[in-house]
C-alpha cells in the first residue's frame, strides 16, 4: 500500500515544483526590471503607500516645472528693471547737463527724451517666451502703448501708456504657499520715469522751460528710487521662489528614496536568491523525474 500511495505523493510534488517554479520565474522577472512588481497589487500592503507617495512626487513635479518658469521670469523682470535704473541714470545726467547748459534755446531736446522714453518702453515691453513681465495677469499682450502717450505735466501722474490688468500673477510653491511675483509697468518708478521723459520730450526748445526740467529732474531722483525699492523686492521674490524651489527639489529626493526602497529589489540579494531557487527548482523537477519512472504494476 506504501507504494501504492507514491501516486498522491507524485501529486504533491508536482504541486510544489509548480510553485517553485512560478517563484523562480518572478524573480526572473524582478531581476530584469529590478522592481519587486509590475503591478501595485503585488506589492501587498504597501501598495498604498506607493500611490500616495507617487502622487506626491507627480505634484511635486508640477511645482518644481512652474517654479522654474516663474524664475526665469522674475530673473528677466530684475533684469530689465536693472536696464531702466542705469537708463534713469543716463537720463538724469543728461538732463542735469541740458538744465546747466539752458540759455534761452536748448536744442534736440525733445529727440533725446523721445529717445529714452521708447527705450523705457521696450524694456517694460520685456517678454520671455511669449510672456510680458511687466503686464500684470495679462501677460499675452504689451503692457505699454506710447503712441498717444503725452504726459506734460510733471506734478500729475499719468498711466494712459500702460495696458496690462491691475492684478499681479502669483506661484502657487506649495498647497500651503502661494507667492506673488508679478511686476507691473504701472508701477510706480517706472510711471514716474515715463512722466518725468515725456515731459521732457514735450517741452518747448525755445525758448526752454527751465521750471519743468528742474521738475522732471527731481521726478527721476524719485523715479530711481522708487525703482531702487522695486528691484529689492523683485529681488526678495525671487530669493522666496529659490528657497521654495530648493524645499521641492528636496522633497523629491526624499520622496523618490522612499518609492525606491518599497519598489526596487536589491540586486544582488534577488540573484543570490534566483540562483537558490533555481537549485530548489532543479531538485523539484528531479524528485518529480524520479516519482514519474515508477511503474505501479512492478509492485502488484
């Protein structure tokens, strides 16, 4: 009866090498693409944590790719108001030297202020891959006109140049942060520049109005700084979008480590357990060799 039974002991057996063999052929397969799984549900209970911490990377992701954007934008908007400080200052003394040489007539006076104030208005006009800087949440359009643009008094302000909207765009860096970092060409050095060249460029030649350059004078000093304080906050925007672009990137360090940890196999361990379960699997196919060569009538 003993070698009667060896038939369910056969049966037995076969039962294991298929199992040593489907472990045999995942490992095969872990070792090739050095994950654990292809799927989440083999991955068990940490299936979970897996999608959540993917989730996390993937809105990390996100907020690294428009960080990155929004800096480069901020570097263009400092740029350019750098450009309009040292233009100012240009002006300021060009002007300084037209009020001290004034006798009565001052020639080209208009050409040269008309001059500035274009310039002024390309750099407001200062685009960076289709976006204007410096035209507020309306960033698709030029933010200054100055074609019917004639400001002629000092004293007054006046933004009739400018176009873009009246709010300022904004980089969420996090769920919990939310960073302001447009800068509009309404502004306040940068009106008060505009104002200050176009009354200039307005002005009578002869005889000259010594009164309105000494004005228009006094409102560059304000013009530069007021745009002095505007690129220290230009500045300590873009100093907040670095230091959240830093915590992001970090952040995904971190985040992908952990996925990692749960996903990958470590190679050498997986081999050296591919290598003892292909002796498991020889020694099965063996023993099952083995059980299949017995001949049931030998024993009646």
């Amino acid at each position: 009866m003993d070698r009667i039974s060896s038939f369910s002991q056969q049966r037995q057996f076969i039962a294991q090498a298929l199992d040593v063999q489907k472990r045999y052929a995942a490992e095969q397969t872990q070792l090739a693409t050095t994950v654990k799984s292809l799927t989440y549900d083999g991955y068990g209970a940490n299936a979970r944590t897996i999608i959540s911490l993917e989730a996390d990377m993937k809105a990390a992701d996100q907020y690294v790719s428009n960080g990155t954007l929004v800096a480069t934008r901020v570097e263009a908007s400092y740029g350019a108001t750098t450009k309009l400080l040292d233009l100012a200052s240009n002006a300021r003394t060009w002007l300084s030297s037209v009020i001290s040489g004034a006798s009565g007539e001052v020639s080209g006076m208009n050409v040269q202020a008309e001059a500035y104030l274009a310039e002024v208005a390309s750099l407001l006009n200062t685009k960076v891959d289709g976006y204007y800087v410096f035209a507020g949440t309306m960033s698709t359009d030029a933010p200054v006109d100055i074609t019917a643009y004639a400001a002629t008094d000092p004293a007054t302000a006046d933004v009739s140049y400018y176009r873009g909207s009246t709010s300022v765009a904004s980089y969420e860096a996090s769920p919990d942060q939310t960073i302001s970092y447009g800068t509009r060409a309404d502004a306040a050095g940068f009106e008060k520049l505009m104002r200050a060249l176009s009354a200039v460029a307005q002005a009578d030649e002869d005889p000259v109005d010594v009164d309105l350059l000494q004005d228009a004078f006094g409102l560059l000093d304000e013009a530069i700084e007021d745009m002095s304080t505007e690129q220290a906050r230009i500045a300590g925007t873009a100093a907040s979008i670095d230091e959240a672009l830093d915590r992001n990137v970090d952040f995904q360090l971190y985040v992908d480590a952990l996925v990692d940890d749960l996903k990958n196999v470590d190679v050498a361990e997986i081999t050296a357990r591919l290598s003892a379960t292909e002796l498991q699997l020889e020694s099965a196919f063996s023993t099952l060799s083995k059980l299949q060569s017995i001949n049931l009538l030998d024993y009646l």
